[in-house]
C-alpha cells in the first residue's frame, strides 16, 4: 500500500522586519532552506510572496507536510497563520482516462487514470 499524500494550501502575514531589501533576502533565504528540506523530506509545492502576505501550497506525504507545517508556525517570520486546505491528494484522471499532458511532475505526480 502506499503512503497517503496530503495537500495543504495556507495563507500567513509577513512579520519580517526591515527594509524592502531585507525582506526580499529573508524571502531568498526561506526558498533556499526549503527547497532544501522539502526535497530531504519529498515535500512539493509553490510559495507566494507579497510584501504582506505569504500564500503556500505543499504537498506530500502525510508527515512531511505535517511536519513541514509546523515548522512553518513556529516560524517568528509569518503570523496569522490560517489553513485553507488540508485534505488527501487525489489525483483527477481526464474524461479519456488518459493522464492529462499538463499533469504535475515530481514524487506526487503520478496519475491513477488507465489508459483505455
């Protein structure tokens, strides 16, 4: 049986003091220690940035996402912390039962479709 995948999509405040400059830096400095550790933990997702607001949409197993989550607030950079999703990953097969040609690429990708 396989690991279940999660999807977890959050949105959070910036609490990053600082210039415009600063910021920018820690933002660099969260893509460059998380794709670190996702990739470590077999996490995807996407990060949106605004000088207020982060939006993040991650996904993988179960643990790692928790885990990954939690990290996430704890982390003294975001406040307001909200979960907008949280539910298993489940892959949506086309109406020709053939993956789609843009589906996602990564450990999550695969899609359950058969072919007919």
């Amino acid at each position: 049986m396989s690991e279940q995948i999660h999807r977890l999509v959050y949105f959070s405040r910036n609490a990053m003091p600082g210039t415009e400059d600063e910021i920018v830096a820690g933002v660099q400095q969260i893509l460059a220690s998380s794709r670190s550790n996702n990739a470590r933990a077999g996490v995807t997702g996407a990060l949106l940035f605004n000088s207020g607001c982060f939006a993040q949409v991650l996904e993988g197993p179960t643990p790692a996402v928790t885990e990954t989550f939690e990290r996430i607030q704890w982390d003294e950079r975001h406040s307001e912390v909200l979960v907008l999703e949280y539910a298993p990953w489940l892959p949506v097969p086309s109406p020709t039962g053939r993956c789609p040609s843009s589906a996602p690429t990564g450990p999550i990708s695969s899609c359950s479709a058969t072919s007919p």
